[in-house]
C-alpha cells in the first residue's frame, strides 16, 4: 500500500484521538490492522481518564490486538497513529512485532525526537510510512494544548 492508501485508517485513528480530547486527554488515536488490512484494533491515550501513565493509545490497541489474536506476536500487522510513539510506546511496537507503522505527525515539543530512533525500526524490519495526514493529525494537538496554555 501506498502512503495515500492509509489515508482513511487515519481518519479512524483521528476518530479515537478526538475520544481522548474529549476526555480531557493529550488527543491521539490508533488503530491496528492484520495482514489484509482489516481494523484488529483501536485505542486512544487515556492517563488522564484512567490515571494511569501506560494508558497511551498504542499500548492499549497492542493489547486488544494481542488479546484477540492470543499472541503476544502481531507480525503481518500494521499500526496506524497520529502521532509518534514515545519510547515506552516503541519499544512495545518492536517487542510486539508489528511490521509497519504509519504515523500522522511526530511530537517535537516533548524532548523525545522519534526520528533519532528510525534505526531501531529497521533493524527491527518496521516498515516506517510517515506524514500521513500531517495537518490533520497535528490540529488536533494544537487545538488541544491551546485549551491548556493561557
């Protein structure tokens, strides 16, 4: 699949960000497909809601994914996310074994720079597709943390 073709997986995965945003949590949304390209899975970022640090939108989608499928091993599969993931996040997606990742827009406010670790996806076979619905992805962040800044 080409860049463009995961244009309407991150519309879903923009639908789940704005659950977060809703709930007063850091908008980011994702979605997991199978080697058909079939949605296995979604999750948005939930620390707030639940009070819980790991809640990130791709830890639980690699959990309900993972639970689905009864294997800890998502290979053949695809994450789509509007934004890069933080380290904790990457080193769920290595470990998991999730072949692509597609990303929406990459976080240069929180001191972790992703790109410094596009190394690891490749040693680790990860298929990187990045920019996909760039704009999209990071108004909702803007819009978000405009309503946190005074």
């Amino acid at each position: 699949m080409m860049k463009k073709d995961y244009e309407k997986y991150m519309d879903l995965a923009l639908e789940e960000a704005k659950k977060a945003f809703n709930n007063n949590d850091v908008p980011v949304g994702c979605v997991i497909l199978d080697e058909n390209n079939n949605i296995i899975s979604r999750g948005y970022n939930q620390k707030e809601k639940e009070q819980d640090v790991t809640l990130h939108a791709e830890i639980i989608a690699i959990k309900e994914a993972s639970k689905l499928r009864k294997n800890r091993r998502l290979d053949k599969c695809t994450m789509v996310v509007t934004l890069s993931p933080c380290l904790m996040c990457l080193g769920a997606i290595i470990s998991s074994r999730i072949n692509k990742l597609v990303i929406g827009t990459y976080d240069d406010d929180s001191g972790f720079d992703f790109r410094m670790f596009k190394d690891l996806l490749f040693e680790n076979k990860i298929e990187l597709i990045d920019g996909v619905k760039e704009k999209e992805c990071s108004n909702i962040l803007k819009e978000f943390f405009k309503t946190k800044r005074f």
